[in-house]
C-alpha cells in the first residue's frame, strides 16, 4: 500500500468530493464537467492509493463507507484551501487580457447581456467571454462564475454587490390570444382569462397576492419556470403573463395591457468575489456590465457598494 501521506494529486480529492456530495459518478462528472469514466478512475485510485473503500456501490448510486464519511469534512476543507488559493492567484493578475466568467438567468443572457458583452468584445478584445445562463445560484467563491448578474441582493459573506438598476415590469398577452378573448377593461378582468405563471417558483403568485389579487397556483392554466420558456409560452397565446416592459414592448407579436397596475420593479445587481475586484480585466468588465444594464434600467434606488 502506498504511504497516504505521499497523496498529493488534488484532483483525486477533488473527485472525492463531488461523488460523495453528489451520490453518483453521473452527477459528479456534470458537477466537475469531466467523463463519468474518468471520476470512476479518479475514485479507484484514491481508494487503492488509501488501502481502504471510500464507497459502498449499489443500484441507487454510492454511499459513503465510515471512512469516507470521516475523509468527507477534511476533503471539504481542501476544496475551501485550493479555491481560496486560486482566487489570491486570480486577484494578483493585472493584465487586461484572459478569460472572465459571467453568470445570469436564462432569460437575462438571452435578451439583456448580448448586446453588452458584444460591446465589449469591440472594446476589449483580448479578454475572452464565458457566459453561463442559468436560473441557479453560481458560487462565486468556487469561481463557477466570476461576476454574476443577479435579480435579488446578493447574500453571501465575501461578496462585493452594485445594484445598478431596476427593470420595470408589465402585463402582456399575444395578440392573437387577445383578438379570441378580448381585451381586459380593468385588472380583475384577467382573472378570468387564461393566466401563464411559474411552475415552484411561488414569485409571481406572492407578488399578486401582494398586490390585491387573490389568486393561487391552480389560477394560472399554464405554468413554467424557466423564464425563457416562459415568455414563449405567453408569444405563443398561451394566456396573459409577466415580462419586462423593455422586452415586450420591442416584440411585435405581443401587447401590453395597460391596466393601471402598478407591478414592483425588478432590481438588478452585480456581484463579484472581494479578492478579485482589483483584477483589471474582471474590473473592466463589471463596468461595462454596469453601464450596459444601467442604460436598459430605471435608475438604481440604493446606493452602489463595490
């Protein structure tokens, strides 16, 4: 057996730590974006290399061993060291070129952040882009993304956020939908029309509610929670649904309903790691970002902090 003190290749942890979060080789390698059989391998090794089972395997997935469990924290640990490691290393480079990661949601990337990042491939065009659409929460302090567009205040310790506007909301409806049904007089009059909302997310459903209208899930006739689906799902005349008043106003095939209702703008935030806001690149990046998103909101209504 090899001496485990001799264990030096991260990557084996690394492994580690994803199967036994994740309780499979499948997930493990979408977490670590790597092949289902090179996890197997990486997990084999470790084993070997301890002279012990990590792993009891079954039909479900792989369930830790007491030893695993016991390695489980101190590998956790490791992985907190090395990202930490990685970000004193990333904020130390001044040079304004290499790659920066940028998350949103799904709908954010596609119909608010292309024309921005196009902009800044014109002014920067040594930094390269990767822009990761998706309605989870990215760790920044894990670097899956360097900055994140969020639609809500930014809560974890270590993270520097700039609320850099509100979006302005509506209600909208097809067309076509609305030639078959008629057109709405008054707020209440939607109640009885065919309503698109969100599927878990209780989002829209609070904010009705909030608002005077007394409705529930079961009132919405179609529902989804991807945002991008979505408003295809409201273009399409599924019902009367919710967009952002920029959006839906440069779409010809939908029309929104003015029904003197008031709807709470949605806020937009940037949010980095601390350790990286004095990168150049990542730094000339949040201030295009900035000013992109500030052109397309209302004016922010609390004070910037980054």
């Amino acid at each position: 057996m090899d001496d485990p003190r001799q264990i030096t290749d991260w990557t084996l942890i690394q492994s580690f730590l994803a199967v036994a979060e994740t309780g499979s080789l499948s997930a493990a390698a979408r977490r670590l974006d790597r092949s289902q059989p090179t996890l197997g391998r990486h997990v084999t090794a470790l084993e070997r290399s301890l002279g012990t089972e990590l792993f009891e395997r079954h039909a479900r997935g792989l369930k830790l061993t007491a030893t695993g469990l016991g390695m489980l924290p101190l590998a956790r640990q490791m992985h907190e060291t090395m990202q930490a490691i990685g970000l004193t290393a990333a904020g130390q480079s001044q040079q304004m070129r290499g790659t920066v990661r940028v998350t949103a949601s799904v709908f954010a990337s596609h119909h608010l952040l292309p024309p921005i990042l196009a902009r800044l491939r014109s002014l920067e065009p040594e930094i390269q882009l990767d822009l990761i659409p998706s309605d989870t929460t990215e760790n920044l302090l894990f670097r899956q993304a360097d900055i994140a567009v969020r639609m809500y205040r930014p809560a974890q310790l270590d993270i520097v956020a700039r609320h850099v506007g509100d979006l302005e909301l509506g209600i909208f409806a097809a067309r076509r939908y609305l030639d078959r049904v008629g057109r709405p007089r008054q707020a209440s009059d939607i109640l009885d029309l065919d309503l698109v909302g969100y599927d878990s997310n209780e989002l829209i459903v609070r904010t009705m509610q909030h608002m005077g209208w007394p409705v529930s899930r079961g009132n919405f006739a179609v529902r989804c929670d991807n945002q991008a689906a979505y408003w295809e799902l409201v273009r399409a005349g599924c019902g009367i649904g919710f967009s952002q008043v920029a959006v839906g106003r440069a779409d010809p095939l939908v029309e929104e309903l003015d029904l003197a209702v008031t709807i709470p703008p949605l806020p937009v935030w940037l949010a980095a790691h601390q350790s990286l806001r004095h990168t150049p690149r990542l730094r000339r990046v949040w201030d295009v970002l900035a000013d992109g998103l500030a052109r397309q909101c209302a004016p922010a209504r609390t004070e910037a902090t980054y």
